[in-house]
C-alpha cells in the first residue's frame, strides 16, 4: 500500500528510535496485514492520539476518514482528535460514528445520539451503537470511508460495550477493505486478568466473544488479539489491516491516576478512575435487586438497598478481603434502583490497588447480600436467559454456584485455568510491560 511509508515517518515522529514493527511478531500468519506503531519512551504518557496529532495526523491524509469516538478522545490538551482533525484542510473527515452514549456523551446507559450534524465541526454524526457489523459496514459505506479510526478510553472489563462496538466495526471495516487504526490509551486498571470466561449461548451486547471478564488489555492489545484469533472466525473475510498507534511512557504497573491524564467519563456513571477500579467488580450488582449507586456521585462504589443494614459493612471488612475496606453508606439514589429511597449498605474504598481483587470481591459482596431475604436476581425480558447476571458474568455458572451456598474460594476457582489459558492466549499480543 502507497501510504505506508508515510504513516512510518508520521508515528515514528521522525526518530528512528520508534520505526514500526510488524504487530504480530510471534504469529507469523498475520503479520503481512497488521503493523504497530509508537515506542514506549519515558514520562510523560503520551496516548497515541497525541503522538499521531503531533506529526500533524500525515497517516490520515489522501484517506477518506471516518472516526469511531466518544468524549473521551482527547488530546492532553483536553482538545477533541475530531476537533483537531476536521481543522485540517488536507484531511478528509467524511464522519463520525458515536457509541453507546453518543459522541459528544449526550446519553444516558443504554442510550445513543440520533444521527445528526455536529455544531463544531459541520461533519455527519452517525448512531453505530447496536450495530452489528452488517449494519455498521453499512454506515461506512453511506458515509463513504476507506479508513476508520478508533479513539475510546476502555475501562478494561468484558461487559463494557465499547470494546464490542470497536469488533464489530473492525469486521466493517475488513468487509468493505477499509483499513483500521486504534489511537491507543491506557488500560485504568492494568495487566490483571480475572473472571469468568464468555460461554457459548451467552453472547449479548455487553459479552460478544470468549474473553474473560478482566481482561487486562488496553484497546490496542485488544483489537491485535481480535485481529488474530476472533475475526478469522467471523465470515470468511479473515483479519483486517490494523494499525495501532502506541502510547508512549506507559507501563501496565501504572495506575490512572499517576499517567498525568485527564480524565474524561467515558460514561456518565464513571465519573472517575476510582470508579473505573471498583466496576471491574460491582458491576456484577447491576445483575440484583441492589443499587450499584447509579443516581449517586459514586456509582458502583456505593452498593446497597432499603432491605440491607449495618451488619453488610461489618461483615464484609470482617473477611479482611485484600486492598480494599468497607465504609456503612446510606444514600438516596436520584434515579435507576430504589430510586428517592434510602438504601443502606457500603462504600467501596480501595487502599491498595495493587492487592485489590476486584472480582473475588465483588463475588464475596454477592454472598453477604445474599444473607438477606429480600435479595433477588434481576430479571430481563429475555425468556431462554432470564437473568441479567448471567449475561455479564458469561454464563450460569456464578449465580448457581452462589445459589448453591459455594464458598467465594470455590467460585473464584472455578474459572482459574480459563484466566491461565486467556493469559496464554492474549500474551503474544500485548504491547506493554
């Protein structure tokens, strides 16, 4: 291809010190396809977004570009890439294409903005969350693209859509022979992998494919292991063309709050980092009859409801669980569950996040909860899959083991040689150490 000499001199910044390399290094079957981009360097982080604007976004011209974005797609100058794209004369924006909670961040959960004109920049604003890969190959064509960018802060857990928003639109973009580029960020919460792995016949919108519930993976990494292990299953089109653009001075062993980033929500209910570290877990509750505290400052570090009391707390810091105590919180969510009364229960606080565990926790809070009469499992109008914490779990298996009585030890074990084998899997993909 023509271009890639000139997307080489872009990333590298005109160093030779960060000349590409091919993506799939240890694979060799997917290496003609697939290159990385960036180093690693030293402070400051610097997010591929920033490395790509700083050579003046050259890997974008001559294309026809569509962008994959959502508030979070900052430069550290706080400025949007879509903002700082489309200023450009010699680049071809031809639109933009908004996830779950839209590209401006309109939206509430489970909500999206309709297509529309974008105030600031002129560009067409097209409604991908949902999309499957037909429906978003279908996008790229009415917007007529020939390369699709992504840049969304993940927040490195399974049953978070975007992630699934950015597979479906790499089938697109290999089905209509666009090529795919991921302006990296950090994984918030690190290189842990934890949790169950998706099971067959659990697929939805918020678990598509077999990756375990932690996965430990920035975008990047991610879409390099779907390049080489999932979209080969997916049609007969085999892998896209990838490119990922690294973040430079990062380490997995960093935390959020020490990469000198902003943060922006990449949800309305991830207001902060902290919360991005306790929803690896909590998330779970949105599966119960509990408020996860959406509706509060603090979604998914407050867990509680009108049934629940002071012994949730006492109970819960009596297992001495690691990294992590727990504050008796009362709060009056102001929508969603139990919304304008008074739930009792905790605030989550993560004192080491080094040691924490967020899954092992969050199955040891389900147990206690369970002690109560009045706790139940969510439902959904799914009739073959009733319960919604099946979906985000992967699979039956976490709530009838806990309904069955089984030890937090039993039920985290369960899936231990899944996380092994996940860990092996994802190895020769990632980027960072």
């Amino acid at each position: 291809m023509t271009a890639a000499p000139s997307r080489r001199s872009l990333l590298a910044g005109g160093t030779a010190a960060a000349v590409t390399t091919p993506l799939f290094a240890g694979s060799a079957a997917a290496a003609p396809s697939t290159r990385a981009v960036g180093g690693h360097g030293g402070r400051p982080v610097v997010p591929g977004a920033d490395v790509a604007a700083a050579a003046g976004w050259r890997m974008l011209r001559g294309r026809k570009v569509g962008v994959v974005s959502n508030p979070t797609g900052v430069l550290r100058d706080a400025s949007h890439v879509v903002d700082s794209m489309a200023a450009r004369d010699e680049l071809r924006i031809m639109g933009v294409f908004g996830p779950e909670h839209g590209f401006r961040g309109s939206a509430q959960a489970g909500e999206s903005e309709p297509e529309f004109k974008d105030p600031r920049t002129g560009l067409t604003v097209y409604d991908a969350y949902g999309a499957d890969g037909a429906k978003m190959a279908a996008l790229f064509r009415k917007a007529d693209v020939d390369t699709i960018v992504f840049d969304i802060q993940d927040v490195g857990v399974r049953f978070y859509t975007y992630i699934w928003t950015m597979y479906h639109a790499m089938v697109a973009a290999r089905d209509i022979g666009a090529s795919f580029v991921v302006l990296d960020r950090p994984n918030p919460i690190g290189r842990r992998a934890d949790g169950p792995l998706l099971r067959s016949g659990f697929a939805s919108g918020v678990g598509l494919k077999p990756i375990i519930q932690q996965h430990g993976m920035t975008v990047g990494e991610l879409a390099r292991y779907f390049n080489g292990e999932l979209l080969p299953q997916e049609g007969e089109g085999g892998r896209v063309e990838l490119e990922v653009v690294q973040v430079r001075g990062w380490s997995p062993r960093t935390t959020a709050q020490q990469t000198g980033l902003p943060w922006v929500p990449p949800s309305p209910n991830v207001p902060t980092p902290d919360t991005a570290t306790a929803y690896a877990g909590t998330g779970y509750f949105e599966g119960t009859n509990l408020s996860e505290g959406r509706g509060t400052t603090l979604p998914f570090q407050f867990i509680g409801a009108p049934f629940l009391d002071h012994h949730y707390s006492d109970r819960l810091n009596a297992l001495r669980l690691p990294g992590v105590r727990f504050r008796e919180g009362y709060f009056v969510p102001t929508f969603s569950k139990h919304q304008g009364k008074t739930c009792a229960g905790v605030q989550l606080l993560v004192t080491d996040p080094a040691r924490y565990q967020a899954v092992p926790t969050a199955v040891a809070m389900l147990r206690e909860a369970m002690r109560y009469d009045d706790f139940a499992w969510r439902k959904d109008a799914d009739p073959k899959r009733p319960f919604w914490i099946d979906k985000l779990s992967g699979s039956p298996r976490l709530r009838e083991m806990l309904d069955a009585g089984r030890s937090t030890e039993e039920v985290t074990g369960a899936w231990r040689s899944e996380v092994r084998d996940f860990e092996r899997a994802r190895r020769q993909y990632l980027l960072y150490r």
